[in-house]
C-alpha cells in the first residue's frame, strides 16, 4: 500500500473523524458513501448504501468490480484535481472527490448510488449490466425501484462539499502527527493529554477556513430551498451550526440555552437517521436555561445514550434532557432507555481518565471529557455521575454551582 511519510491512509487520517463527517453528510444528503484508500479499498464503514449495491457487493465477483470502479474512479479524480461524476460498472451515478496531501493521491471521497433524471432508462440497464452475476430479474427491478433520482447540481454540489472538507481533515491529521512527533522528541513535562488537545484544536482552527466552509453549506442550503428540498435545506443549515459549535474554543463557558440549541440541531441530524425508533425529549425550565455550562457539555452526553444506549435496541427507545436544583446545586439530568451499562463499566469509564479521552461518534468528546473540563472549571466536588443497569437504561446527572449560573 502506498505510504506518505511512512504512514498508510489510515494511520495520516483520524477515520472516525472521517467516519462521522461521512456519517453525517449522508444524513443530510440522502446519498451513500465510503472512503477508500490507493487501491480502491474502504478505509471507513460505507454509509447509506442502496440494497442494489449491497447485493452487489456480496457477490465476490461483484465486490472486485466495486473496487476496481472505486478505484478507477478515484484515480480520475487525482487526474483532474477536482470531484468527478461518472457511471459505476453496475450503471448507478457516483461521484468521486480525491484525497490529496502535498500533491500525493491517498484515496478518494466516494458518493452517489442515485439516477440522474436526464439518465431516462437508466433502470431498465441495471439488470443487463449485471446479468452475469445471477441476480433473479424481480430482484433487481424491486430493489433498483426505489433508488433515488437526484438532480445533477445536487450532486456536484455534493462532490464540491465532499472535497472540502476531506482534504481539510486530512492536512489536520498530518499535522497532528507532526506535532505528536516534535512533542516526543522535546519530551515535554507538561501534561501531555491537555497539549494534545490544545494542538489538535489549533490544527483544527489554522487549516478549516470557517467562512469558506459554512458559505459553501449555506449555499447548499439555499440551492435545496430553490430546489424545494426544504427537509435537505433544514439539514445542511443543522450540520452548519453543529460544525461551528464543534470548533469553538472548550476552555470557554456557554450558557445552557446555546447548548440547547446546538442540542437540537444534533438530534435533527439523528432524526434523519434513526426516524421513529429514537424519540428526544427536552425539558428544562425557562429560568434555567441561562446557567453557565461548559462549552459542549450536552451533546457528548446525548450523542452516547443514542449511540451506545439506543442504537443496540431494534425497538430504540426515549432520551430526556432536564434539570433542576438540589441542595443549592444545579443537576442535568441526561436519561436514556436504552441497554444500560454494568457498574463494572461506569468504573471502567472514569478509570480512562488516566489513559486516553473516550471519544463520541460526532464530537471526538467522551463522558470523561465533559467531566473534567466540568472540575477543571468549578472543582472537584463537581462532575458527571452515571448511573446505570444493564437492560434498563442509563441516567447521567451533571452536577454545576448553582451559584455561578447567573452572569
């Protein structure tokens, strides 16, 4: 496999960042997607992909003809330094955006599943150009019935996203390196969890341009409202805000309200994915909520109810978001009632403390981390307390100073 700087793909880039981006720019789009490396082969987990594809890819004969058009197709992207749009071997529309660092091709950003509406008998030609693989007539034409068409723009607008922000992550990946590496050799004194996350932030805020970033997602948004996509348009401008409170600085305060806001655009995004089995529900009094919290307090907390609480259950389930006061104290309260966790786990959870930060699926921030920055700003008789069974959900209080609630 080719290396840059000794480094394959996955090692350059942090794939679970990849893997949440990805992720998310599926719920919000509707199309599917993977990352592949140099050879075509996927770096991530493929996200939203259609049935018709997924039985392709089960046929080993099918599977290498995947790879092989992945890999093509990314190779042409590399070529042109730009996302293309072209016709899998199976005849579905993709798009490919390349992943470059310093002019060296590491993989590609791949997209797509869907019809153009210009493709007019596109369906009619799926079977015949897979006939070979044995896949029954009634089969194909049920499955390939419900893929989606989807407008030319929308797709290259889809590649231009795409583009952006893969290349963005993977400069900050191998800066990242860079920095793990020159803070080994200093063998710093300092506390190297807290520098670490200091120079991934910084990393973070030096290589995205922002404006650039949310302008393109705005301007997919407006092209979704011209396009009456309002349920698109809704979803763009949520993961716009979500990225923006994603970069802002967590040594910072918010109040609750901000965090509730944000709250609400991460579970819009959730809604996409997960429809009726996950049910959120937020309660928290008017006179509460300009309290001052950590900044990103909320989400990591909901984001793993969801994931590791709800998610497991084929049935979901409910999460709530409360507060109140105690004893002079202001608690959050985050309940689930998802698959619970054993008492063996919560230790386990708290004991991470002293090897590495947990992280989440969208915000790279664990319990953990919202506990510590929860004590590093009001002290130590202060945090986050899991209270959890298995198979009877999990319920997390966040104990803040009342007192400092108020500006």
């Amino acid at each position: 496999m080719q290396k840059y700087n000794s480094f394959a793909l996955g090692e350059i880039v942090n794939t679970k960042i990849l893997q949440e981006i990805q992720d998310k720019f599926c719920d919000a789009t509707g199309l599917a997607a993977v990352i592949v490396d140099v050879d075509g082969k996927p770096v991530t987990s493929p996200s939203n992909f259609t049935n018709f594809c997924k039985m392709i890819r089960a046929n080993p004969i099918g599977l290498a003809r995947c790879m092989a058009s992945d890999d093509k197709a990314g190779r042409k992207a590399m070529e042109k330094q730009q996302p293309v749009i072209y016709h899998c071997h199976s005849g579905l529309t993709d798009l490919a955006a390349p992943i470059i660092v310093n002019n060296e091709y590491l993989g590609a950003f791949l997209a797509g599943q869907v019809i153009l509406p210009q493709d007019g008998d596109r369906r009619n030609r799926l079977w015949f150009q897979t006939a070979d693989l044995g896949f029954a007539p009634e089969v194909v034409e049920e499955i390939t019935g419900v893929i989606t068409v989807v407008p030319e723009n929308r797709v290259k607008a889809a590649a231009q996203l795409l583009y952006i922000m893969s290349n963005y992550i993977v400069e900050m990946g191998v800066t990242n390196i860079t920095q793990r590496q020159l803070m080994t050799e200093m063998k710093a004194k300092a506390d190297l969890e807290t520098m670490l996350k200091a120079s991934e932030l910084k990393a973070l805020q030096s290589q995205v341009n922002p404006h650039f970033l949310f302008n393109t997602l705005n301007s997919i948004a407006r092209l979704a409202m011209l396009e009456g996509a309002e349920r698109t348009q809704n979803m763009v401008y949520a993961l716009s805000d979500l990225l923006r409170n994603n970069l802002r600085d967590l040594d910072q305060l918010s109040t609750l309200r901000d965090e509730i806001n944000s709250l609400r655009d991460y579970l819009l995004i959730q809604q996409v994915r997960f429809g009726e089995r996950v049910q959120a529900y937020i309660e928290i009094r008017e006179d509460l909520q300009d309290m001052l919290v950590p900044v990103m307090t909320l989400q990591p907390l909901v984001e793993n109810a969801i994931i590791h609480g709800l998610e497991p259950k084929k049935e979901g389930g409910v999460v709530r978001v409360s507060a109140n006061v105690q004893d002079g104290r202001a608690v959050v309260t985050v309940a689930d009632s998802g698959v619970g966790m054993s008492p063996e786990r919560v230790r386990q959870i708290f004991r991470e403390e002293k090897r590495a930060v947990s992280r989440g699926q969208t915000t790279g921030l664990g319990i953990i981390n919202v506990h510590k920055r929860i004590q590093n700003h009001f002290g130590g008789e202060y945090g986050v307390i899991i209270d959890g069974q298995p198979g009877k959900g999990t319920l997390i209080n966040v104990h803040l100073p009342y007192s400092r609630c108020n500006y």
